[in-house]
C-alpha cells in the first residue's frame, strides 16, 4: 500500500529483487537452500553429514554432489590426521575415561592394545595401567585386613572417578593430567614410542 502522496508507484515495484536461483550448488552452505536437512530429504541426490560430535571429528566428510560416483566418509588414511581421531570410533573423552573405568589395569592393557592414533588416550592408558597395577599391589599386601582392604577399595574407587572425570574434562584441550610419579613414567614411555 502506498500512503505518500509524491509516489507514483508502489514501492514494491521498483525494489530490487534477488537473483533468480541457479542449479549450481552454492559454494557457502548458508546460501544453499537445496541441502537437505532432514533424512526425508534424501531423494535428492544429496547426503546430510551425521550430527557433530564434540570434541573431535571421527572422519573427513565428503558430500555426495550430483553427478559425482563417490562420496560419504572418506577412507581413513594418512592425508588427513587429527589429534582428535581414535582407532576404535569412539569419542576422544569417553575412550580417556574407559581407561580408568574399565576394570583397571586390565581395561588398560586392553586400550593400549587396540588404541593406536591417540596419545591423549594412550597416555591415560599407561598411566591407569601403572598407577592400578601398584594399587593392585597394595590390596595384594594388606590383604589380611579387613578394614584396611576396604579403606583401600574405597579410596581406590574414588582415584578412579577423579582420574576419569580429569581426563573427560582435559580432553578438549588436550592436557595431561600427570599423577606425581606415574604420569612421569607414562609420558616417557609414550614419548619412546
């Protein structure tokens, strides 16, 4: 509706107008309006990315674009690396604190064994192996006690949430928490590697 008198036309006739919209994909993902943002979406030829993950990409995404023959996860090779990356898929947090979960040392052991891309997590794993190998030690020696055995369990079972819960935490920046004379030993172990 035009309500000033001096105009001569509706303004609406003399705006300016987007572009017409073109079949080439958008190189900013912002303006691309034909990517699909849903699963029922997908008819399309194009592929949504999975949901991100914090704290770390688990692999490059490629999206499939019309025409192309390939597209999806690329192959893990060593074009792209991260410090964020694991061997076994699992986030870079979670796995750091399996370390200290998972049935120290054995859990340990076992991550040491199958963990080959992380030294967050490869550390956390020497350090849980060592520290709960010597606590293991120590339940062994004072196993004659009743009341001391337990005191130990118990202070055993809270060393392995508060390691558990630094490592969760210092995995977005990725700083070592160092047990005084352990983590010594581990960083050197993993840096001999």
């Amino acid at each position: 509706m035009d309500f000033a008198p001096y105009q001569s036309s509706p303004p609406e006739h003399n705006r300016p107008f987007s572009p017409p919209r073109s079949n080439v994909a958008s190189p900013r993902a912002s303006l691309d309006n034909r990517r699909p943002y849903s699963p029922s979406q997908q008819h399309r030829g194009f592929a949504s990315p999975p949901p991100l993950q914090h704290p770390q990409p688990q692999r490059s995404w490629n999206p499939t674009l019309p025409g192309a023959t390939s597209g999806g996860y690329a192959p893990e090779s060593g074009a792209y690396v991260s410090e964020f990356d694991t061997s076994l898929g699992i986030r870079l947090d979670y796995e750091a604190c399996l370390a200290y979960l998972a049935l120290p040392p054995l859990g340990a052991i076992i991550l040491l064994i199958l963990e080959r891309k992380s030294d967050f997590v490869r550390f956390h794993a020497w350090q849980s192996s060592l520290l709960f190998t010597v606590v293991f030690i120590v339940h062994l020696i004072f196993s004659w006690s009743t009341f001391l055995s337990w005191v130990i369990f118990l202070a055993d079972l809270g060393l392995m949430g508060w390691l558990a819960l630094r490592a969760y935490r210092d995995a977005d920046t990725l700083d070592r928490f160092e047990v005084p004379i352990f983590g010594q030993i581990a960083s050197r172990i993993l840096d001999d590697e």
